[in-house]
C-alpha cells in the first residue's frame, strides 16, 4: 500500500494513515511496495474483505486529510490546546485551584440588553401601568356598560386593587350613546343601573340619584343601613344575566382575558376594538 503524500502548513500532532506527523510531505521508502505486499499475502482472507475501490485510507473531501483519525487529535486540531492546567497533573488539586486566575466579574446591568440586540428585555421584574394586586395575584380590572340587549355602551380599564364602587363613576363617563332620529348632545346617563352586590355603597347609590339615575343594587347581608332598597325596583336585577353574557364574550378574546402587552394604551384599545366587534355583530348581525 503506497502512502499519498498530503501538504499541510502546520504541524498539529495528527496522526496520518500511514503513521508520520502531518504537515511534512512524505514519501514511501524503498522496498515499501514489497513489504506491504508481503504483509497483505500473510493476512490472507481478511484482507480481501475490502473491495479494490475502498483499499487504502479514506481522504476528507473538505482538506484533502485522512478520516481515519484518533479522537484526541481532531479535538486539538478543531478546537485548540485547552489553557486550563488539569486537576491531576502531579500536584495537589488545591494548589491548583490556587494558580487559576481569580473569579470572572459578573456583567453589568446592560450586558443582557448587550447581547440581545433588537429584544425587548427588562431586567427587573415585570410590571406594568394598571396592573395591582389582589388575593389571587397582579391584574387589570375591565368594567364594563351594557345595554337592555347586552351591547356596550361603555368601558373603563384600570388597576385590580381598587374596589367596584371606585371605579363606576368612571365607566360611567366612557358612556357616549348617540340619540336616535336627534340631534343634540349624546346620552350619557341611563335611566336605571342594575349593579351586583360588589357594588353596594350608600354614597354610590346617592350619586346615581343625584344624577337623575334610579340604582337597581342590592344590599349585602352586613348592611342594614341600606338606602334606596325598594322591593319593586329591585325585581329588575333578575336582568343582570344580560351583562354576564357580554363579558363571556368578552373573554372570547384571548388578548383580554390573560394580559400579555405591558403597554395600558395597547391593552385598552384590544378591549375598544372586542367591543367594537361585538357591537357590529349585534347590530347588523
């Protein structure tokens, strides 16, 4: 077997098919034909094994190398000499962890921004406007204005921490209901309010009046104070399902009912815009 002579510009320690260093040219002694041929006669069968196409050593199409190459040797030629000294080189593995060069200094507070280049990361914790906390976590708090059909009329998006009562007055503000066939100003004030008992608030029920607004809110259990409690009036809050049904709607949309966008402006137009959809298809179906 005749040895092809390969041109390399270094030295890396790899060893060859026929056993030189690689990067030196290398030629077949004399005699060496005969030898291997001598050799090959003694083997017998097993050396008839191989086809005469595959008999010598493969060769890398990429460098023109010999596959046929020990593990150590591709690593070092790949990766390079390791400049961390071993544990067991006949020392103490103390005495060696004492010469490794001292702790790495942790990266600054923009090294993360560094590196992610184009990626929105914060690197505190996440939080967000309209976002409070309450029993059962962080969230934002939608409230919602209907009508006799279920179709909104108005909407407010603020902090889950404040309580109903809070927050009614300024969903009532968000209401703008164009007047039929009219001219003039919009409506802004119904003429009855149906609210469930989260809503229960003396002052909250004086507002509504003086606003020329007849409040349909039953009185929790530990109220005995409860003003505007007329039985008649009150045979009204069995229609409080019909707000139920728009904020299961509401929940279709999978933006609002689990908030992923950090931006309030950005949450609050998602809910403008279920809103608007929900209202196109109650009115033209």
């Amino acid at each position: 077997m005749v040895s092809i002579p390969v041109e390399r510009s270094g030295d890396h320690g790899v060893a060859r098919a026929d056993g030189g260093p690689m990067g030196s040219r290398h030629t077949a002694p004399a005699g060496a034909e005969e030898t291997v041929a001598q050799e090959g006669s003694q083997r017998g069968p097993a050396s008839l094994g191989r086809p005469e196409v595959f008999r010598g050593d493969p060769v890398d199409s990429l460098d023109g190398g010999p596959v046929e190459r020990i593990a150590p040797a591709v690593w070092l030629q790949e990766r390079g000499a390791s400049t961390t000294p071993t544990l067991d080189g006949g020392r103490h593995a103390g005495a060696t962890l004492a010469g490794l060069p001292g702790a790495t200094a942790r990266a600054g507070p923009g090294a993360l921004g560094r590196v992610l280049r184009g990626w929105n990361v914060r690197q505190c914790q996440k939080r967000g406007l309209l976002v409070g906390k309450t029993k059962r976590g962080k969230g934002t708090k939608l409230v919602v204005l209907v009508d006799g059909q279920g179709t909104p009329l108005g909407l407010h998006v603020g902090s889950a921490s404040p309580s109903e009562v809070r927050l009614l007055v300024q969903t009532l503000e968000t209401v703008r209901v164009t007047r039929a066939h009219q001219g003039g100003r919009p409506r802004t004030r119904p003429e009855r309010l149906i609210a469930d008992k989260g809503y229960d608030s003396n002052a909250i029920r004086a507002t509504l009046h003086d606003r020329d607004i007849t409040p349909i809110v039953p009185a929790r259990s530990n109220n005995t104070v409860a003003t505007h409690q007329d039985g008649r009036v009150l045979r009204r809050y069995r229609r409080r399902w019909i707000v139920e049904r728009t904020i299961s709607w509401l929940q279709n949309f999978r933006r609002l009912t689990t908030r992923w966008d950090r931006s309030a402006d950005v949450y609050t137009a998602l809910a403008h815009m279920a809103c608007a959809l929900i209202v196109m298809k109650r009115v033209l179906g």
